[in-house]
C-alpha cells in the first residue's frame, strides 16, 4: 500500500508511507516533513 503523508518542507518532493514505513523523517522542533535526501544534507557531519 502506497500512501501519500505530505510534500518535503526543503524540496517539496512528495512524500509517501510505503506498507507502514514512513519514508521521511520530521523534524522534532518544528514537525515539518523532509525527505531522506534533504535530512542527509540538513544533518551536520562530525
């Protein structure tokens, strides 16, 4: 089952739940949606 949840807040790049997966991640503080790509970019390398 393919679901649409929302479009990424970064690129807008629909985002979907795939048989009960989430693929995307929101963000805690604001709760805005990102795609995998765009939460990789956002995320600060150690």
């Amino acid at each position: 089952m393919k679901e649409l949840v929302g479009n990424c807040s970064a690129c807008n790049k629909e985002v979907f739940c795939l048989d009960g997966f989430f693929n995307g991640i929101i963000q805690d503080d604001d709760k805005k949606i990102l795609c995998f790509e765009c939460a990789e970019e956002n995320t600060p390398e150690k």
